[in-house]
C-alpha cells in the first residue's frame, strides 16, 4: 500500500502566530473562567459560552487587520468566520481518518487558515488522551489545532504536570510537527504552549 504524499505544514508567520496567540488567548481569558463553573458544566455547555466571546475576540481581530471597516462589517466576519458543531446552518467538515468521521468543535477560517480548535475537560488520562488524539487527526486537514484542555483535577494536577520535561517535549513536538497548540487552563491559571 503506497502512503499519500504528506500534506506540508502550515507556515507560522509572524501574523499568523499572532492571531492563533489572540484566538489562544480569547478562549482562556480570565471573563470566561471567572463565569463558568468549569467543575460542573459540560463541554457543550463551556463551548456555547465560549462562543460569544470567541466572535468578540475575532471582531477585534478583524478590526486591526482591516481598521477602516464599519462595525457591521467586523461582525458579519467574526460570524462568518467562526463555525461551530452545535450550528445546523453552517457545519465543520469531518476529517476522514482510519475509516472514522472526526469534528472539530469550532472551526476559525481567518486571512486564508483553518484553524480547528478542540475543546476537552481534562479530569483523567483518557480525556487527556482523547483530546491529543483529536487534535493529531484534525492536524491532517486544518492549518493549525489549538487544543484547549481544561484542567478540573483536584490542585491542578494537568498544569502542574507541564513542568515535567517529557510534558514539554511533547508540547514541543506537536507543534514543530503537527501545528498542533496545546493550551492549557484551570480555574485559576493557564497555560499557552509555544505560539
């Protein structure tokens, strides 16, 4: 069985680096940390939070890579931009892989990317795993993964752990080779891998 040729990597320009960074930092700001009980609510529940504020975060970053727009416009982009599961009008496309259909939670389309992002309470190895796996699969079709993990382990056990230098080779790794962002949040702190 022959392999298919390898999809190259995205580039990771300056702009480019700079709007995964905003988007990273959109959905790990403290306004959202602070309103939610990430303990008890499900990820559909911190997603469709989420989503308000990742179409302010893509508003503003319309309004500096296009300052002289109205704001009608800025909105009409951020809404056209962002794409997310629950929404019947617009769908993520699924990345086919091992004979399975995979979709992102969110899909960003800015300045010619596509950026997935995957959204995963962290309480066990499981959801660890699970949301690396994901993340590994939806780099073979999106520009750039941001993977939010959302650390609800007692004393922040996830956070903690990438201070290990395994943790951060890894960290290393998805993104040198995959394009894959790890971001990691609790209640309290966060965490933005290497972007």
């Amino acid at each position: 069985m022959a392999y298919a040729e390898k999809k190259h990597l995205a580039k990771k320009s300056t702009k480019r680096l700079k709007i995964i960074r905003s988007i990273s930092d959109v959905i790990t700001n403290d306004r959202i940390f602070s309103e939610i009980n990430i303990q008890n609510m499900s990820e559909a529940k911190i997603m469709g939070f989420m989503k308000r504020y990742l179409e302010e975060g893509l508003e503003e970053l319309f309004k500096e890579i296009s300052p002289s727009l109205k704001q009608s416009a800025y909105e009409r982009k951020a809404n056209k931009a962002l794409v997310w599961g629950p929404d019947p009008t617009n769908f993520i496309p699924a990345v086919n892989l091992f004979g399975t259909r995979n979709i992102a939670d969110y899909l960003v389309n800015i300045e010619g990317m596509q950026i997935a992002l995957e959204v995963e309470r962290g309480e066990d190895g499981k959801s660890v795993r699970d949301g690396l796996g994901q993340s590994l699969v939806y780099s073979t079709d999106y520009d750039f993964v941001i993977y939010l993990l959302i650390d609800v382990t007692k004393e922040e056990k996830i956070l903690k752990s990438l201070e290990n230098i395994k943790e951060q080779r890894l960290i290393g790794s998805l993104w040198e080779n995959h394009n894959v962002l790890l971001v990691v949040r609790s209640r309290k702190d966060r965490f933005l891998g290497i972007a």
